[in-house]
C-alpha cells in the first residue's frame, strides 16, 4: 500500500552503499514475481515454467531484455521510456495528493523536480542518439534509479545538483544564498530525504512498491 511504501525507515543507505540498494531490488523483484497475484496469474506462470522447465524470473528478465532493445532500435522507444517514468509515479502521487499528510508529498515533488529538470536533456536526444544509441535505455534505468524506493536517487540528486543550481540564481536575484545549499544534514546519513528547507522527511519503506 501507499501508507507502507511511504512510511518512515531508520538507517537508509547512504550514497556510498548503492549496490546494497541494487542487490535489494533484485531480492524485492523476485518476492514480487513469486508472491501471489491471484488464481490466473500463478496458474500461467506456473503452466509456462513447466512449458519451457525454466524460473519466472528468467521470463521476467527476458522481457525486460526485449524492451531494452526495442528501446535501441524502436520507433515508440521515446514513448516507452517516457511510460516508465511517468506512470508509476503519477499513480502515487495521486494517492499521495489525497493522504492528509505531506510527507509523502515531499517525496514525490522532489522526483519530479529532478524529472523535469532532466527531461530538457531530451531536445538533444536525436543529435545524441547518432553517437550513443542506448540512449533511452538509459534514460529508463536512470528513471527507476530515481524513484525506485530501494535507490531513491532523486535525493541525493535534488541537493547535490538541483538545489545548488536554483540557489544561485536565487543568489543572482537577492544578492543572498540560501543557507545549507548542497551540503546534507548530518542526520541524512539515517534519514536522506529532506526538503527545501533542510527538514527531515520521511522516506519510503523497504517494501516493494
């Protein structure tokens, strides 16, 4: 659910331990594939292992495989890169809109901060495709780095970079620069995310989405 996804974690990575986050995504995945998902889905995963005498997570990875490729040589590659970093997140932040508190608010508008800001690189994508055709795909994997609840990468993103950037041009304007720009709490080694104004905020839980 919304409420446990969004729900408050002691002891988050840090940066530095990402492969931690990674390794827990791949365990999530497969409790997620072997979890149940109603009567049709187990009897045709279990009817097309028994098939080909091969695991869901081969089939399920096979299929990711065939979409990073059409993501190289497709005509809708765009739209489908596009797909991956909107649709999920779309749908919770909507549930997170209708939730009374705004913490998970917080998490959602920091990944569109960092979604959209990033999204300009996309008026380039044709000049460079001609030079690095896996474009999209990796533009697909940077969107799950960013709002996967086991990376989070928009945090750490958003102040190191974004935050920065606006900081200056609000210095530019005010002659003033916001304090703490670009520099985490000390109690984000615990806690990453925080807002505009340095406050703690609560991050996703270790569950799966």
């Amino acid at each position: 659910s919304i409420k446990s996804t969004l729900k408050a974690r002691n002891g988050v990575p840090s940066a530095t331990s990402s492969g931690d986050g990674f390794q827990k995504l791949h365990n999530d995945f497969l409790a997620y594939l072997y979890a149940d998902h109603g009567a049709a889905y187990n009897e045709n995963v279990k009817k097309l292992e028994e098939s080909f005498g091969q695991k869901r997570e081969i089939f399920a990875y096979g299929l990711i495989g065939l979409s990073c490729v059409y993501m190289i040589i497709g005509s809708w590659a765009e739209f489908m890169c596009n797909l991956i970093g909107v649709a999920y997140p779309a749908y919770v932040s909507v549930k997170a809109i209708r939730t009374e508190g705004t913490d998970d608010d917080t998490v959602w508008l920091i990944y569109w901060t960092v979604f959209g800001a990033f999204s300009i690189i996309d008026f380039f994508a044709m000049g460079i495709m001609s030079y690095f055709p896996f474009y999209w795909v990796a533009k697909a994997a940077f969107l799950l780095y960013l709002y996967l609840p086991q990376t989070h990468g928009s945090y750490m993103i958003y102040h190191k970079i974004i935050d920065p950037l606006v900081a200056q041009m609000e210095k530019s304007i005010s002659g003033k620069l916001p304090p703490g720009v670009g520099n985490l709490p000390p109690s984000a080694r615990q806690v990453v995310g925080v807002d505009l104004n340095n406050n703690q905020v609560k991050l996703p839980s270790d569950q799966p989405p």
